[in-house]
C-alpha cells in the first residue's frame, strides 16, 4: 500500500516540480505510472525499516507516514539528481524513521490505530511454570549433599 499519492506530492512540492520529475512522455503532465512506482518504493522503504517494530505493511495512512513517503518518493521521482533540499529532506526522513524504529520516537496519537493489513508479525506469548529445581535438588545434583 502506498501511503502517498500523487495529490499528496503535489501538494506539498508542486506541480511544476512533479511534471518536471515525472513526464516521462512530454504531455506537460505528470506521469501517473512515474509518480505511483515512487510512491510504492518509498512506502517499501518505510515499511523495510519499520518492520522490526511494526507488524507492517500499515492499513492506513498517518500524517506522518504520509509526510515521510512524500518525501521519500520526492527524492526517488529526482533521481539520480536530486536537488540540495530534496537529499536533506530525504536524510532527515530515514533519521526519522531510524528513531521510530529504535524505540526513540513513536508514529504519534494515531500509533493506537496503526494496524498492519496483514498478520505478518503474529503475536507471541510466553508463559512459565514454578522452577524445576529448590536450594536442595542443586545440592543433590552437584554431589553436595548434607
């Protein structure tokens, strides 16, 4: 699932930006194939690096993940010469996304309702019996007997 689309960049960065980046067949139009490809890389990338902490990928999209994924796709759609601000949007989205991953940071209010599409990551439980072994079973197996 994407977790941007082509409105969503367009209004953030522009029209002229994005038909600059993005017309592939020269109708002064950006490309929606162009734009879309970007968008589903940018969301595989979010989803690589919050996979350790989320079951992913998200049902919906959140603000953030939005924010992250345009400019994520932004730098993906200028490649392979992106602009000065386009790289240091993108570094400041992956540090981001590293300290969401970490713990550091978490998605924000809607974290609660940030739920994967699919079960990938299901959820474990663990439970434990009374010890096996007292003071005087360790006594007795060591040959330590009183």
């Amino acid at each position: 699932m994407a977790y941007c689309e082509l409105q969503d960049l367009i209004d953030r960065f522009g029209e002229r930006e994005l038909v600059d980046a993005a017309d592939r067949d020269g109708d002064g139009k950006a490309d929606e194939a162009v734009v879309l490809a970007a968008c589903e890389d940018a969301a595989a990338e979010i989803d690589a690096r919050l996979a350790c902490r989320y079951a992913v990928p998200f049902a919906r999209s959140t603000r953030i993940l939005r924010a992250l994924a345009c400019d994520i796709a932004r730098h993906e759609l200028l490649n392979p010469r992106p602009h000065e601000e386009a790289i240091r949007r993108y570094e400041a989205a992956v540090k981001l996304l590293e300290s969401i991953a970490s713990g550091e940071l978490s998605l924000g209010a809607d974290e609660a309702d940030v739920e994967a599409d699919t079960g990938s990551r299901p959820k474990v439980r663990f439970a434990a019996r009374q010890p096996s072994f007292d003071a005087r079973d360790e006594a007795a197996f060591t040959g330590r007997l009183r």
